[in-house]
C-alpha cells in the first residue's frame, strides 16, 4: 500500500538539495564508487531518497571524535 505522496513524486525529478546532499555524502560514504557515474539528469525523487539513504548507511565521519562514537555504535569495543 503506498501513501498518496509516494504516487505523486513517484516520476518527479530529484531537487537540488537532494543532489547536493547525494554530492556531499560521495566525499565520505565507504560505497561512493557505486554512484560514480550518476546521471542526475533523469534521476527521480524516489531513487536519490533510496541512494540518499544508502549513502548515509555507511557514511564514516571525518572527525575522529564521531568515528569513535560510530564504532562504539558498532560495538567494536565490546
């Protein structure tokens, strides 16, 4: 069963925050040479949301403060 949002962006093209999130998380993301040859152009709403959201899945932080907190997360220490 789907929302009655999901039917309306359905075939919409992603927006620009969408792009520029999907850029930034590229520089950090652990998979960021599945999306190398992204074409933004024909992109929908609904796959940059799905790519949006494995990006963040394994995204690694930068500042060793919140990779501590990520492993910790992980359950490295136990």
């Amino acid at each position: 069963m789907s929302d009655w949002i999901d039917d309306i962006l359905e075939d919409e093209l992603c927006s620009m925050w969408q792009i520029g999130f999907i850029e930034q998380l590229m520089q950090t993301s652990a998979i960021t040479r599945e999306y190398d040859n992204i074409n933004f152009d024909n992109l929908t709403y609904n796959e940059a949301e799905k790519i949006i959201q494995n990006l963040r899945e394994n995204d690694w932080p930068r500042d060793p403060k919140d990779q501590y907190q990520e492993m910790f997360k992980r359950g490295v220490f136990e």
